[in-house]
C-alpha cells in the first residue's frame, strides 16, 4: 500500500518502580573481567559509591606492587614501547609492531587491576584480588568459598568478556569457544558456585552486538544475548534477585574496541 514498516527504537526510563540498593562499607561485591581498562574504572565509582568489600576475578595475575612499568604506562607509553622493542630483540625475538602491542596490552591489563586495586582502598574500601579462569569450575567455587562467610553477595558484576571478529573461514573453533564460554559457561560456574547464597543484584556486561549482530562476531553475539536471556529467567530461579543486563556500545579509548 506504499507503506514501508521498519522496527524502530523507543527511549524508555530504566526504573521498574523498585528500590535502588542501598550500598555501603559492608556492601560485598563480586566483579569478573576486573583487569579490563572499562572494569577498573566502573569499579572505582562502585568503591567511591560504598567503600565496601571488592572481590575481583581475572586471568591476570595481581599486579606487583611498585612495577616501574605500571607507572610509564600511565606516564611515559611511547617511551615504554621504545623499551619493549628493545627488550624483544636482547630476548633474540623478531621485535614486530604486533609483539610490541601485545606486551603493551599486558601491561593495559595489569595497570588497570593495579588502578581498580588502588580506587577500592582510597575509598576505605577492602580489596581481594583472585587470579582464576573462569572456566575452570573449581577453581571458581574456591574462590566464592572465600567470599561465602559474608553469607551473601550484594552486587555480582559479570563483564569478563573477549572478542575476536572474524568471519567464518577465517575463524578457527577453539577461537569461537574462547569468545563464547569465556562470558558463558563463566556465568553458568559462578552461578552454580554460589548456589543458595543470597545475591542481591546480578550486573552482566553485554553488549549491542547480542541485541542487532555484528559482522564477524556471531560467536561473541550469541554469548552477549544468552546473558540476556539467562538473566531474564531469574524471575523463575532467584525471585529476590534482581537481574540487570547492560547492552553496551564502544567506547572511545578504553574498552575491548
């Protein structure tokens, strides 16, 4: 009828009508991903907010304090590249630009724990730092071990997460896998860990990927929307547990884009 119909978007408040949680120095928050550059400085404002107890999860293990390499990430990076390179040859390794960048994403990582680390304890806050992969199943249900004596957990943040956009022919399956179990079989251990310990709030980091695709990421979108979805049937699960899910876009200079 000369009609054409396209789905649109409708900008709605976020309020369901419920409470905020109330956060506190006794506040006890679990975050995951907690050395991603985004994590650290969401962590921060969660710290400068309540000055509660952080646990933090990620694959890289706790920065050593007064690493002089922390410090010239933050002051000094193009110096600290120059080093780098130099570093690789005397190792007798090809000094590529793409090595380079990949010890400077190490210390991205390790600066940005250092940073979340840092934050917490200027707030008066408490801060344990758990090295563990979140697909390994014990090793998580030893680290929430830790956490049970609090008898709960008011804030679980999920935002650990990876990316790698390639289209099909060129993606291999275990890259596929790494993108896909890192954010869920790593929600469904945690869940499982905590079992019958009350959460307040669960936080998962997702992504608009998960809500529209992505060229390249159908491994990466598919693990975004299950978050979703999962989240949603804590209506069923964990009634007193109030379920959130952020579909985030890019962000300029910090981030995985």
């Amino acid at each position: 009828g000369g009609e054409r119909w396209t789905v649109g978007l409708v900008e709605e408040p976020a309020a369901d009508g419920a409470p905020g949680l109330a956060l506190g120095r006794d506040s006890v928050f679990v975050v995951t991903g907690a050395a991603g550059s985004i994590v650290a400085a969401i962590t921060a404002d969660l710290a400068a907010a309540s000055g509660g107890v952080f646990h933090l999860l990620d694959r890289v293990p706790a920065p050593a304090p007064g690493d002089p390499d922390l410090a010239r990430f933050a002051t000094d990076r193009d110096g600290l590249k120059r080093d780098l390179f130099e570093r690789l040859k005397a190792r007798g390794e090809r000094a590529t630009p793409a090595l380079v960048e990949r010890e400077l994403a190490g210390l991205e990582r390790l600066h940005a724990a250092a940073s979340a680390l840092a934050a917490i304890r200027a707030a008066g806050g408490t801060a344990h730092y758990h090295c563990v992969d979140l697909l390994d199943g014990a090793a998580v249900a030893r680290v929430i071990d830790e956490v049970r004596p609090a008898g709960r957990i008011d804030v679980l943040v999920h935002a650990a997460g990876l990316e790698i956009s390639r289209t099909l022919p060129d993606k291999s399956t275990e890259e596929c896998d790494r993108v896909f179990d890192v954010k869920s079989d790593g929600w469904f251990n945690l869940l499982h860990a905590i079992g019958d310990l009350p959460v307040g709030a669960t936080v998962a980091f997702s992504s608009i990927a998960g809500r529209f695709g992505n060229r390249g990421q159908t491994d990466y979108s598919a693990a975004n929307d299950l978050l979703c979805k999962t989240t949603a049937s804590l209506r069923a699960t964990r009634p007193d547990t109030r379920g959130l899910v952020i579909d985030w876009t890019a962000w300029r200079d910090i981030g995985m884009a």
